[in-house]
C-alpha cells in the first residue's frame, strides 16, 4: 500500500479540463435491464467432437472431448478468481454509467483463444443482471452463481480457435468492501461518478473477464457519462469525446497487455493537466476539483519520476505516463497502467514513485500468482528509495538500516515476504522487508550486477508474467553466486535475517 505519508499540496497552477467536445451522435449504452433468465438455446455442446485432429479411433480421443473450462486459474490461494481453459486476447468494454442512479450497462465483447475443447467456460462477474450472451454471434446458454457466469455456446469450441463472446449486462454496481485487510475495491461510485481500482479481484465488480493477473489482454473502451463529467481510462484517448443527447462518449485505447486489475473506467469531475514528460513522454494528469492544488505537483512529479524510472529500468513499457486523483478516500494508491490511482488524497514523491515504478514491477512484468506479490511491491517500494537517495533526501542504505533496525520481535521478521498470505496480501513485511532483500541482494552482488539485473529482468520478461524462482534464477545468472541462503534467510523465513 505505499507509504501514506500524505503531501501538502503544491500551488495551484494551470488548469484545464478535458476539451471543449464535438457533437457527433454517440451510440450511449442503453440503461435498460432485460429480463434475468437465461436465454434458452438448443445446445449441441455434448454431441459434438469436432476437435480439430479428433479422430474417434485414436487413443487420445478422450482428451480432445469437449469438457468444461475450469471455474479458476490454478492460483491455489485464490481458486475462484480467473478461470481455465481459455486466453483473453482483448477486451472491448462499451459501457454507459449514470452517477445519479448508479446504474452501469452495456456489452462488454471478450476476444479469446481457447486452450482445451471447451463445452463451455467461465467468466468472473459479481452482480448486475445479465440479459444476453452470445458467442461468435449465436445466442448462447448462461448461468450464474456467485461471481461466476458460465457460458454454454450452442457448439463448443475447439482447443486452440479463436472466438469472441458479448456480454450484455446492466445492475447497480457493488464494489467488495471489507474483504479482510483489502479495504474497499472494485467499482467505488462516487458523488459525481467512480473511482475504480481492481487489485486483487475487483474487474469482476463492472466487466465479466478473466479475472487474474495470469491472463494479460489488450484493452478497447468506449465509455458513456453525462456531459460535463470526464470518463478516463487505461492507455490513450482514441478522437474526441463525443456528445450527443447530454451524454458524452470518450474512447480509450490500451494496446499493451494488461491485468484485469489495472484496467480503470474512473469517471467524475476533473481538471486535467496534458503535455509531455522532459524526456517526451505524453503525461496526464487529473484530479477531481477539491485537490486541484496538487495538479501541477502531480503533472510534474509523475513526468520526471518517469523519465528517471527509464533510464534505470530501461524504456517506459507503455504510450504515456500521468496519474489521478480522485475523492474517494481509499486509503491507498493502485498503480492502474497507464493512470495510477491515488484514492482521496494528494500524492507526496514517494507514493508517485512508487506507483509509477510499478509500470516496470507489476504492470509491465505481472505477477502469476498472488504469493509473488513481493515482486510488486517490494521493488516499488526499493524504487521509493532509490528516488529519496535521487533527490538528495535519505540514501537507499539508511534507509535499508532505520528498516532493519526493527525490533527481533517486529511483525514484520515473522511474515515472510516471498510468500504474500491470501488473508494478509498486503503486509507491511511484503512491501518493506521485499525492499530490504532487493537492498542485501544489491550489498551481496555489487552494484554493476544488480542493476544490469533490474534492466534485463524488465527486457526479458517485458509485457509477460513472472515468478519469484525466475527472478532468483536471473539473480544467481547474472552474478554468478549462489544466493540460496540470501534469498531464504530474506523472502522465505519468519525470522530476522542476519547475514547477507
Ligand atoms: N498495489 C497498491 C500499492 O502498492 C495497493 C493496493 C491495495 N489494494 C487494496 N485493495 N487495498 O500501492
Ligand atoms: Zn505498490
């Protein structure tokens, strides 16, 4: 969760807002809710066996049955979230949302490849009342329970075809609130719009998806509001906002891969700040009108803490760079790609940098499976260090020794971060002791192996997934040291390191 400690604003300066926008007819969602039930469809799912290569003699008949995608992803600690069977390649989320009755609707269409024959699959979605599901265009058979949605097409899908499913919903959207030490995420409607941050599961509080970090996909959003309210999202604006009829359509565009986690449709009132970064990177940054004092602080941090990231981490992953703050008083700050989130508060250097050296860590580079969560947060954290000894403020060595100077009995000694607990994601120890190791690590292998490594774990894995024996493996690679015992005594022991 960062640190907290909340900045006082900067002066106020320039401020502009989204644009003076055009009036083209716009195709808004339609706000109206069709009937629960699912639509009946004669379903051929068990009668086929159109495998490609399905021969009914050949012994391997039986693995190229049609069987059901799994309802979760493999990630034992949480085995409902994502869900087997098949790959997101893009999601398209056309979506109309009205803060005054805090009703969310339209189609969300799913791109995906299957990765077994599929008699059917599921999607994660919470809430909202579901009236049509077609796949390749042919209405297919839904259910619902819990937070899944499983879809039965009229014909199953071969192991490796592409196909695209709609998703036509509408409902009240309820973020998860309280679920042990997340606080609240999800859709968070606001006074004048939503604040939205997904981490870890919350995609499936406004968009059925496959909703796990494993599964990166390509991003398209055409989002409805009201005129006069802003609708911002992941990667670049696509034209003009359009109005017509008093609401107003913004396309946005994410082309890079994302985790569902990132993706944002945060909406309200905002005053916005664009232009470059000193290095030329597109910067936006917005804020919701009561923390207009920090606009420009947050437009200038976030364009240098960026420009200084690239030349540490190698280039920036992604189209533009910026941040967001909006009055939801989360409590803490997302690294949405693209757009981080700072929930109700203005943002100090620290939390900038963090969030922002979480498009390398994080967004860039995923995580697999949620226990590698170190792999976030303590090398966002370490970078908040790295940036404090930057600017000239405490180095990354004091900082690593006021750290360690914690008490044997200190919380964080008996949480090992190599393995973040389901119940406890978040833990201090995942964040500041995950910094500490990176900082032995740089003690143990010098600082000319330690940073080539920071670079070409980024270039390897660039847009991918990763895991915590990768990053070791790479480790010991380029240094040429056996660091078992480092990495053990740092990420896997509930105990006090002593050596590095
Ligand atoms: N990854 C975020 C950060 O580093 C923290 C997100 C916390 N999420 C939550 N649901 N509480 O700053
Ligand atoms: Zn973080």
């Amino acid at each position: 969760m960062a640190s907290k400690r909340l900045a006082t604003t900067a002066t106020a300066a320039l401020l502009s807002t989204l644009g003076t926008i055009g009036t083209v007819a716009c195709a808004a969602s339609s706000g109206e809710s069709a009937p629960a039930a699912g639509s009946t469809v004669n379903s051929t799912v068990n009668s086929t066996l159109s495998g490609p290569s399905a021969s009914p003699l050949s012994s391997s008949a039986a693995d190229t049955r049609a069987r059901p995608g799994a309802p979760g992803i493999g990630d034992s600690d949480f085995p409902t979230d994502g869900n087997g069977g098949y790959d997101v390649d893009h999601y398209l989320l056309k979506l109309g949302y009205t803060p005054s009755a805090k009703h969310l609707a339209g189609t969300a269409r799913i791109e995906a490849r299957a990765t077994q024959h599929l008699a059917s699959f599921n999607l994660d979605l919470s809430g909202f009342t579901v009236s049509r599901v077609t796949v390749d265009g042919r209405p297919a058979r839904f259910d619902r329970a819990g937070s899944e949605l499983t879809v039965t097409p009229a014909e199953s899908i071969p192991n490796d075809a592409t196909f695209a499913v709609d998703v036509t919903y509408a409902g009240e959207p309820k973020p998860v609130r309280n679920s042990s030490n997340l606080g609240t995420y999800g859709f968070i409607p606001t006074q004048d719009g939503a604040f939205v941050t997904g981490q870890p599961n919350g995609a499936k509080t406004w968009f059925p998806s496959n909703d796990h970090p494993a599964d990166k996909a390509r991003y398209d959003f055409e989002l409805t509001v009201p005129a006069g309210l802003t609708a911002l999202a992941n990667g670049e604006l696509v034209g003009e906002p359009k109005t017509a009829g008093g609401r107003t359509t913004f396309r946005w565009r994410e082309s890079h891969p994302m985790a569902s986690y990132l993706a944002t449709m945060t909406l309200g009132r905002f005053e916005v700040l664009q232009g470059k970064t000193p290095g030329g990177l597109k910067n936006l940054a917005a804020v919701d009108p009561i923390f207009r004092g920090s606009l420009r602080r947050l437009y200038d941090v976030s364009g240098k803490v960026t420009d200084y990231w690239s030349t540490l981490f190698g280039p920036y992953p992604f189209s533009s760079t910026g941040g967001v703050v909006d009055d939801f008083p989360a409590g803490y700050a997302l690294e949405n790609q693209t757009k981080p989130m700072y929930g109700g508060f203005a943002p100090d250097e620290d939390i900038i940098a963090h969030e922002l050296a979480h498009q390398w860590f994080g967004d860039s580079l995923s995580i697999k499976r949620w226990k590698d969560l170190w792999l976030n947060e303590g090398f966002a954290t370490y970078a908040e260090w790295l940036w404090s000894e930057h600017e000239g403020r405490a180095t990354t060595e004091q900082l690593f020794r006021r750290h360690y100077a914690a008490a044997v009995g200190d919380p964080i000694w008996s949480y090992a971060p190599g393995r973040a607990r389901p119940e406890d994601l978040f833990n201090n120890s995942v964040y500041t002791r995950g910094g500490m190791t990176l900082h032995a690590l740089r003690q143990r292998i010098g600082d000319q192996a330690f940073f080539k490594l920071l670079k070409q774990w980024v270039a390897t894995h660039k847009y991918g997934s990763v895991t915590t024996p990768e990053f070791i493996a790479m480790a010991e690679k380029i240094s040429g040291k056996n660091l078992e015992a480092l990495f053990d005594a740092w990420l896997f022991t509930a105990e006090k390191p002593s050596t590095w």
